[in-house]
C-alpha cells in the first residue's frame, strides 16, 4: 500500500498550475469559513433593510453557502491533483478549473435563493 502511495505521488508534478488550483481551492474554504462566520459578506444580505433580513432565514443560508464553498474548494484541490499525475496542458487543466468553480458557485447561488 506504502509503495503505491509513494509511486502515485511521484507521478504528481508540483507544478505552477497545481499551485493554482490549491490556491484556488485553499480561498475557497476560507471563504466557506468567513460566509459562517459573518452571513453580511453573502451578496445582498448587508444591503436589505432590517424588516428583509427578519424574512430570510439566514443561518439556513450561511450554512448552505458554507457547505458548497468548501466542498467546491476541496474538489478543485482534488482535481488539480488527479490531474497532475496525468500529462495535461495547462490550457485545459485551466478549463476544468474554471469550469467546477463557475458551475459550483452559480449552482450555490441560485439553491441558496431558492431556500430563502
């Protein structure tokens, strides 16, 4: 099991592009972790009145936003490092990248207006 491990990690190239993707899934996660801690960061939210904010069952949200956010970052962590043991282009590990985290952000948005 050992020597398997090791050889899988060998195969991965810490490469410039992988540097990126733990980046990006690394601001992920503390974004999940700033959205639970302070709900005014959610876009919208800090703007409503006081009698919208009494309507919105915010804590539902924060913690809905809080699961997707992380869950996106550490699957593009995950990601990046699957494909850096094949011998992708940049331009396309760039294009997966891109791709999870405007789809996962997009579906975040617009599930978390829906339980509003």
């Amino acid at each position: 099991m050992y020597n398997q491990l090791n050889c899988i990690f060998k195969k991965i190239k810490f490469t410039k592009m992988l540097f990126v993707e733990l980046i990006t899934g690394i601001i992920l996660i503390i974004c999940g972790f700033l959205v639970k801690i302070n709900p005014n960061l959610i876009a919208g939210y800090n703007s409503m009145s006081d009698d919208e904010k009494k309507k919105i069952d915010i804590t539902k949200i924060s913690l809905f936003m809080y699961k997707g956010l992380i869950t996106t970052g550490v699957v593009i962590i995950f990601i990046g490092i699957f494909l850096g043991t094949f011998n992708l282009k940049d331009q396309y590990r760039i294009m997966i990248t891109v791709m999870i985290t405007t789809l996962s952000v997009i579906y975040i948005t617009i599930y978390s207006t829906k339980k509003s």
